[in-house]
C-alpha cells in the first residue's frame, strides 16, 4: 500500500475536440486546443514549477513562477495563462528562467517561516518543493524588515501579523503561512460557488479573508474544505493532520452520507485516518467534497459507539453484554420460536441505504430464502419508492436517465422539491458552476431554498408552490405545453405510443388544468406558471432534478409520472444535458432498492411472482421461494399492532425516528417479541430491541455503494472492524445459525452471485470496479461498460409511456384547528436522523431543529425568534424553537428532523403515496401556539430513552 | 380484526382508485386489480377481499369493482 499522489496538471482540460501539435523541450506534444502550454507540457512528462495554479481552478497568472520561452517570442510568459499554438517551440529551462524563478522564489521565502521542520505540511507543502526545484539556497533580504511572519519586530509589536484562525473545528487558518497565491479564494468561488473568501487590501497588505474580515466559523463558509485541499502550504491545514502528521499510505473508497456518491482517498496512519481528500477520478465528485464526507467521520471513535453484542429479556430490563455466540444464539432461537408460535409469516427484516449492495443483498436473502417469506423491506420504502414505482411506469426502468456530468450541457435546469445546496452539496455545486455559466433556473418549491438566490446565481423562476400541489403543478406547465403547441411530436411519434399520448394531451387540455384555473390551488400566479413552462419546453437541453419534495407525498408516484410526462412531451431525454434525475437521500438509496429490497421485488427488479426470474433464484439457492409479495413497513407496523407480526431484524437504521406516526411505531415495535438492531449506535429503535448486535463503519469494510446517477462504486476497509465484524458477516452468521451454510469469504463472491443472477448487473464484478474505479449499471453484455445516459436509442420498456396524471388533493388539509402546513426538510451538515453527524463537530453548525415560520403567522401568534413552540397535528405535538424568516411563505411552516428530541415525527401522519405507502411527510396540518418547553410526551420519551439505554455494570460516564 | 386496519385499507385502495379512475376507462378496474395482486401482500388483499363481501362500506366504485377481480387468497 502506498500513498496515492494525483498529478497536477496546474489548469483545468480543455474540452475542445481540436488537437494542436506543438515542441515542448523538443518533443512533439499534441493535446486539445486551448490547453494551457503548463498543462500540456505535465502531459507530456515535464513539470514547470508553480504556485498559483492548479487544475482544479482556472489559472490566474500571479506568481510568475511558471515563466517559459517560446521561440521567437518575446519575453517570458507564464506558463499557466498561456495556450498551446501549433507548431511553437517551448523551453522550459533555460538560464533566464532559472534566474526569473530563483528570484521570485526569493522573495517569497522572505515572508515566510523558516519553520519548515515543525510545519504540518512538512512533507506535503508546494512552496518547499518549489524551492527545492528551483535551487534556492540563500536568501539575501533578510528577516528584518515588514513581514507577515513574526509577532513583533525588534521587540515591537506587528500590526502586519495576524493571530491563528481555528474557529473552524476541522481546519485552521495561520496568515503567517500565507504566500497569497488567491488558490482557496478561486477554489470557494469556482468549485465550491460560496464566494465566502476574498484577499482583502491591497499589495503588502493583501491578506485573504473569510466574509466581511469574520473569523471562518462566523463567515458564509459552509466548510466544504475545497481551499484546504487547494491551499499550497500549511496556511489552511486540516486540524487532524496538525495533530497526527503526514499519512503514509491511502485506499480509495466511497462517502457513506448522500447519494452523490463522493469518492475520497482515506489518507492513513496505519490504522488511524489522517484525513479524507476527494479523489480527483472520482467520476461523481471530481476531486470535491462537502463538510459530511470530508470531516464527518469521527463518529467512528466516539464515546456513544457500541462495540460488544448485548440481549435482554424484555425491553424494561438492562442491557448485558455478551458474547457474539450467546448473541446470534439468543436471537436465533427467539426468531425460531416466534415463527413456530406464530407462524412464518410472522417475521420480516428492514435493510438500510446506508449498509453496502452486499449486505441488503444478504439481507433480503436471508429473509426470503432463510425466513421463508418476502417481508423485506427499506427505508427507502419512506424516500424515493414513488420514483422507483413511476419512472419504471414510464420509462421501464427505477432510475435517473443521466449521469452527474450531463448537468454541464444542460441550457435550462428545473428543481422541482429538492435543495441540492444542502442535500446534495457536492452535486449543487456543480448545479451553480453550470448556472454561473449561463444555464437559466426554474426552481419549484414553497421554500425559498438557497438556489433562487446566492453569489452569482438568481432564478428565472421560483414558483412557491402550496405543499401537496406538485401534482396539480406539473399538469399546469403541460397544459401549457401542449396548448401553446411546444410539444415535441416528432419525438413523441417516434419514442412514445402515440395514443397514450392522445389522451394525455386531451386530459392536460381540459380549462381546469390551465395555470389560470390552478392558480389558487397552487398559490402562484398563472403568468409565473406560463414563463416557466415556456422556458422549459423551449430553452434548449432541459433538465429536471427533483427530490424528496416530489415523493413523499400521497400523490408522489403520480407527480414522479408527471415530470416524466413533462420530459417525453418536450423530447428531453436520451442524450446530454436533460433527464429526468431524482437525487437519491442516503448513499445506497439506489443500490438498496436494486439489491431487491421490496417486499415484491428479487434483485434486479423482478417481481417476486414471475416464474421465470424465481426460477433462477431457487435453482441458485437451493430454496423454494414464496410467490406472494410479503409486507412493506407499514404493513408490519399494522400487523405488529394486531399482534400478527412478531420478529424483525433491523440492519442500520433507525426507524422509530425515522418513519412517520412515532407513536404508532412505537406502540408496533412495544408488541414484538424479538427485535434485533444492528448499528454502530443505541439509536431509538434500539429502546425496543432485545438484541443489538454492533455494527461497522464504512471505514471497517469492503463492498460498493451505488449513487444517484446508478454509479457502482466501491468502499474499501482501512481498518478492522472495532465490533469485530463487517455487516455482511454478522448476517451472514444468522444465516448460518438458520442452516443455510453460506461460505462468503470476500464481499466480491457476494457480488458475483448478484452478477450471477441479476441480468442488469451481469457485467459488473470487484475486479472490474478495481480496474475501471466505477460503472454505472446497466453493465452487461449490450452494455459492457455500463451506461452514463439512458434512452438513447428507445425506452427500456419500448415506448414510453405518458399518463394521466389527475390531481387528488391530499386528506392534509388546513382548516380552523389545523391552519399552517407544515413541512420538513435536511440541512447541509447533518444528515438524515443524524445519528453519525451528531456525533461530529458538524453539530455545531446545527445544535437543534427549528421551526421556520413567517412572519406574518407569527405576529398573528406573538411568536418571536427563538421562543418555544408548541407544534400540534391530528396525530401528535411537540415542541421547537421558533426562527421567523420569510423564507417560507405565509401559511407554510418548516422544519428539520436531525435530532431524536425534536420527534418531528410525532407529529407527521399515516398519510402515504397511493402506490407504494412512502409517507407523506411534505404536508403535515399543524397549529402552533407558544409554550414553556418540552411537552409531557418529549419528557416521558426521554426518560424510556434514559432506562432502556442502561447497560448492566456498565459506569455511566455521564454521571 | 381491528377495524382501525380495515379503515387504512380502505382509504389506501380509494387514492389508487382515484390513481386508476383517471385512465381510460377500459383499463382502470383491471389495472387496480393488477396493481393490488403485484403489491398488496396476501394479507392485506384478504382484509379488503372479505370487507367487500360485507359490502364493502366506503370503498368507491372502481375500488370496489377492482376489489371484486381480486382471486380469493390461499
Ligand atoms: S471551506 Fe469551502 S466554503 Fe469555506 S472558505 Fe473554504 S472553500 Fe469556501
Ligand atoms: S491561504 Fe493558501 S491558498 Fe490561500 S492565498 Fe494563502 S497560501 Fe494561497
Ligand atoms: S455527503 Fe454527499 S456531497 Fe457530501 S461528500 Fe458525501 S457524497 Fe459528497
Ligand atoms: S503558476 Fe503560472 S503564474 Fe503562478
């Protein structure tokens, strides 16, 4: 194992199919047109030394470090700034330039510490291999003049020096380091798009500055680290690697937070991680990150993590730790009795988006082929079932149609219930690099999220839609289309059934889909509905990027069908720059439903009661399986409550905070007779459990992640499991303890059986991802590398299909006791219910959630920033803190669910999607008054946490 | 049998009536049933199945004619 060292090629590729031919040193180069003469000459072997530049920025041209001659031209121009011409001949090394650089060179190192033995980027800093490359051996200035470096000069005080930054918990800022190259001002700018950094004064005097000269924790930074990984010194420095040293060797592996899907190298120290850098191959992220893949990984270490299996009795009684035999024997025989009691259908088990394709895969056949029944399900079931259900209604496949990439060729970019600044951050950023470049916004959401109006970026339209009427919505902007004569028909002629499109344009055309008629159903006004359409149907490449706002609604599955209508009617799809793209929630939401996590589904998306893939599976496994579709979480729940359903075994996820009617989960998991919880902490759903069995991290095991653009990916472990398994493993041992003998030694041999047996991933094996870094499925014969863009040439299901898509509004419906909306969403550093970020320092950037409220509503209520409130629904109430903004609109309320005390979800409700039961958790009736504090219901829940947390003989720490 | 779990049942089969309803009327009750056999599990089919044998109070009509395609469960 070594450390993994990217080359730099000092500016960005050039994407022009033009070649040029050039000498450089006397060799022959040929590369892309517009290619800096720098860049083309690191292609070709040679590195011309430099500081300001590097290729994940535009170059700037500051430093002059970069200097070269190019035959009969005058002067010494800079490398970085200057393109390739055909046929010029360039010298890299010459007297001149040697001189040139030593000189500038000098100057720098005149300002700056001579400390370079005990500098943390000692081993790792661009200004001392520049030194060293350029020959520097001697600095004539001297340090007695003004300088940046020194506290006092003579005794005096410095007004030039400046103190350490470390208001940042994850890097520091030293100013004294500082060579003001502009690299992490151009990084927060062009890769990030904040434009938190600015070099503020002017020649001596030019420092750089986070926000209006703050401190970084105080300034806009959203702490995505891009100018720590740009900074050339020690200036920006990671705090772990202040406090651990240099790295010594790296393994590529995949984020374990969104569906973006990031890849990083886990810089190590043996076993212990110096720090995660994006890794620039990384075909999702391209060298970027945001401050949860980046940062977020201490929860690894911390004090909360359980490590040792524990069973208990009953739910009242303490924990015991015990062995991992006494635990997989305990929950085996409890699992046995209860089916024998009970019957086989009387046990299930959720897998989790979280957990790898190797161990939902396991999961599920655990329970279909061990448990003997389908009732399998996962927490995607509460996120994005509905784009599962409706994209495979229109276009035969549960997936987005494009890659990340294509985003960069997109002219007009449609957000429809999605925050990709703060959901998706790494994919936002690329979303605002192509908005900064021109490509118009339509944003529809009832918030005014981030994207309509940050540095550089301002929408051409925010529809800000009342919750519960995308639907209605998206038939208006067809109505449009389709009365305005903006459909494309030869599209539609050639790839759709023209019938069904028949019918669909008639159904939009009815008067009471017009955005006049809608216009009081939707809360925007007609000619706002009008623009966006047109802008839609008419801009060029348009794309559709939508999210959790789209689906968890009891219309979901239907409004997933509209956009797709909306793509098909308009021809945008099948090549680059348009799509229909939901962006995934956790890291393995898309892998987790392929892996064949529904209850109705084999891997692969093949329904459970088709002969022939059943077929394959039993041969295979050696098992009969059951035809009938087993239970979705709901159903569970419901049976639970009646007393039918009485096992489950729950890998890495934390359902009663995560689904909707808390009470109800609660009162379902109380009437079970064995749950087990699989997971790296005592999460909430782990009060009710009788077996916890602890799980790994990420960072303990192999297998692959599969992202929201269908990429497989793969994670890599870099150090032993601290529980002692990986969670394949741990399944696996259940497995075997139900006689099912399985001898996976490897998650790569699990892999190939999913290869085996699953027609869209027949292509796809460890070796392959090792060989190429990812693929994105369908990887088969037809497609041997996969396929970046779906729908090139027709539909995966033939002709794609239009329906119809009627507006039911939802039972949500305000009225006198329930007049505000509320609805929820996630912010940037934390994720989902936050069990992992909570436990970073990513919580001081969000100590608690909080209800946004206009503020209109909130004169009407007295209510003021930061008074308690009490939020009360038909199913429940709890109490939050108040934040008046007008980011919301009257009427509408908004709030997070990352932390367990909040228990958003007691007050969401049983409503769901039509077709699959994923929650509705955008629309919520509420009423809000004031209150003291906590209610009765968030006290007691505190006190069954604290009692059914104890572990017997353990010191509480806290005490 | 809690009526509270029937109630669910019944709300759930109307909103994919509501769904089905829309499309044309050839394929609508056939295309509920279809819907219902490929994702309702056995015990919920049987729920709704012997609810509308009792009549089937608050179903809507393509609801319940779909119902009514329904092969009893084994
Ligand atoms: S961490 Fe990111 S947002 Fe903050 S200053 Fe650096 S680049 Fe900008
Ligand atoms: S902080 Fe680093 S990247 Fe930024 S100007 Fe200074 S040396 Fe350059
Ligand atoms: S959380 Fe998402 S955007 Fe952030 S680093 Fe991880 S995968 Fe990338
Ligand atoms: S690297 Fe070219 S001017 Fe700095």
């Amino acid at each position: 194992m070594t450390l993994i060292k990217e080359t730099d090629y000092g500016t960005p590729e050039s994407k022009s199919e033009k070649m040029i031919t050039l000498t450089i040193d006397g060799k022959s180069v040929t590369v892309p047109e517009g290619t800096s003469i720098m860049r083309a000459a690191m292609e070709s072997g040679t590195e011309i030394p430099k500081l300001c530049a590097t290729d994940s920025i535009k170059a700037f041209g500051s430093c002059r470090l970069c200097v070269i001659e190019v035959e009969g031209r005058f002067g010494t121009p800079a490398s970085c700034t200057t393109p390739v011409a055909p046929g010029i001949s360039v010298k890299t090394q010459t007297p001149r330039l040697a001189a040139i650089r030593k000189g500038v060179m000098e100057l720098y190192i005149s300002d700056h510490p001579l400390d370079c033995l005990t500098c943390a980027a000692n081993g790792d800093c661009e200004l001392q291999d520049m030194a060293g490359a350029v020959g520097l051996r001697d600095v004539r200035y001297g340090y007695d003049g003004a300088n940046h470096v020194f506290a006092r000069n003579s005794g005096e005080a410095n007004f030039d020096w400046k103190p350490k930054d470390e208001s940042n918990p994850y890097f520091s800022y030293d100013p004294s380091k500082c060579i003001v190259c502009n690299r992490c001002v151009r990084a927060c700018e062009e890769v990030q798009g904040t434009f938190a950094l600015t070099i503020s004064g002017r020649g001596f005097d030019s420092r750089v500055s986070a926000g209006m000269d703050e401190a970084f924790f105080e300034s806009e930074c959203v702490s995505c680290g891009a100018c720590v990984q740009a900074c050339p010194t020690a200036t920006l420095t990671e705090k772990s690697v202040i406090a651990i040293g240099q790295p010594e060797h790296s393994e590529v592996t995949t984020c374990a937070y969104c569906g973006v899907g990031c890849t990083f190298k886990a810089e190590m120290r043996g076993e212990e991680v110096v720090r995660l850098v994006p890794w620039k191959d990384g075909k999702a992220n391209h060298g970027h990150s945001c401050i949860k893949g980046r940062f977020a990984y201490g929860y690894a270490h911390h004090g909360d993590r359980i490590t040792e299996p524990m069973i208990r009795e009953t739910i009242d009684q303490p924990w015991r730790v015990v062995s991992w035999d006494e635990a997989l024997d305990f929950a085996t025989s409890r699992m046995k009795a209860v089916q024998e009691k009970y019957g086989r259908n009387s046990i299930g088990a959720i897998s989790s988006s979280r957990c790898t394709n190797e161990e939902t895969y396991l999961v599920q056949k655990l329970v279909r082929a061990g448990y003997g029944n389908n009732n399998i399900d996962t927490c995607a079931r509460v996120c994005h079932s509905p784009t599962g259900y409706g994209l495979n209604q229109a276009f035969g496949t549960s997936a987005g149609t494009q890659d990340f990439d294509s985003v960069d060729d997109a002219d007009v970019i449609l957000v429809i219930g999605a925050n990709p600044t703060d959901a998706h951050p790494v994919f936002g950023s690329r979303m605002k690099k192509r908005l900064r470049e021109g490509a118009k916004l339509i944003v529809i959401d009832p918030r005014r999220i981030d994207l309509v109006r940050s540095p550089h970026i301002q929408s051409d339209y925010h529809l800000p839609l009342k919750p519960g009427t995308n639907v209605a919505m998206v038939t208006a902007l067809a109505h449009v289309i389709v009365m305005e004569g903006l459909a494309n028909e030869t599209f539609i002629r050639s790839r759709c059934d023209w019938e069904e499109y028949q019918d669909w344009a008639t159904f939009v055309s009815r008067p009471e889909n017009s955005p006049e008629a809608l216009a009081a159903t939707l809360g925007v006004s007609a000619a706002d509905v009008r623009g966006a359409a047109r802008l839609y149907a008419t801009g060029g490449n348009a794309a559709i990027y939508y999210g959790l706002g789209v689906t968890e609604h009891a219309q979901g599955s239907t409004a997933v069908m509209g956009i797709a209508n909306l793509a098909m009617a308009t021809g945008n799809l099948g090549r680059r720059g348009v799509g229909v793209n939901p962006l995934r929630g956790q890291n393995n939401v898309q892998g987790s439903c392929d892996m064949g996590s529904f209850p109705h589904e084999l891997p692969g998306y093949q329904h459970i009661s088709g002969d022939k893939a059943r077929a394959v599976f039993e041969e295979d496994w050696g098992v009969k399986l059951d035809r009938e579709p087993g239970l979705r979480i709901p159903s569970m729940f419901d049976s639970a409550i009646e007393g039918l359903f009485k096992g489950l075994y729950v890998q890495g996820e934390d359902i009663l905070q995560s689904d909707p009617d808390t009470r109800h989960v609660s009162a379902a998991l109380a009437n079970m007779e064995c749950v087990i919880v699989q997971d790296l902490f005592l999460v909430e759903t782990a009060n009710y459990a009788h077996v916890f069995l602890p799980g790994a991290t990420f960072l303990e095991k192999d297998g692959t992640f599969t992202n929201a653009e269908r990429r497989i990916q793969r994670i890599r472990k870099v150090m032993s499991p601290k529980n002692g398994y990986g969670d394949w493993e741990i399944t696996q041992l259940l497995a075997n303890r139900l006689g099912m003998n399985w001898t996976y030694t490897n998650p790569s041999e699990i892999m190939d059986e999913i290869a085996r047996l699953t027609p869209s991933f027949s292509g796809v094996s460890f070796e392959k991802l090792d060989r190429d870094g990812s693929v994105q499925w369908p990887c088969n014969d037809e497609a041997p590398n996969g396929m970046p863009i779906m729908h090139v040439e027709g539909f995966a299901r033939g002709k794609g299909k239009f329906v119809i898509t009627e507006y039911v509004p939802t039972d949500e419906k305000v009225g006198p006791r329930f007049p505000l909306l509320l609805t929820t969403g996630r912010i940037l550093s934390q994720y989902n219910v936050g069990a992992q970020t909570r436990r970073t320092e990513n919580s001081r950037w969000h100590e608690e959630d909080l209800l946004e409220i206009h503020p209109h509503d909130a004169e009407e209520r007295g209510v003021h920033d930061g008074d308690w409130l009490k939020v009360q629904s038909r199913a429940g109430e709890t109490t939050l803190r108040a934040k008046v903004t007008d980011r919301v609109a009257p009427g509408v309320v908004y709030t997070t669910f990352h932390h367990p005390m909040t228990q958003a979800n007691v007050i969401t409700t049983d409503n769901s999607d039509w077709a699959t039961n994923c929650p509705e958790y955008k629309v919520t009736a509420v009423q809000i008054s004031t209150s003291n504090g906590p209610t009765e219901w968030q006290e007691r829940y505190r006190e069954l946490s604290e009692t059914s947390r104890r572990i017997a003989g353990a010191v509480d720490a806290a005490e | 049998m809690s009526h509270n779990s029937v109630e669910k049942l019944v709300k759930m089969a109307n909103q994919i009536g509501a769904f089905f309803g829309a499309q044309k009327a050839s394929q609508s009750a056939a295309g509920m049933a279809e819907h219902l056999m490929k994702f309702w599990d056995p015990r919920m089919r049987a729920l709704i199945i012997e609810h509308v044998a009792h009549g089937g109070t608050g179903l809507d009509p393509i609801a319940l004619e779909a119902v009514k395609k329904l092969p009893p469960v084994k």
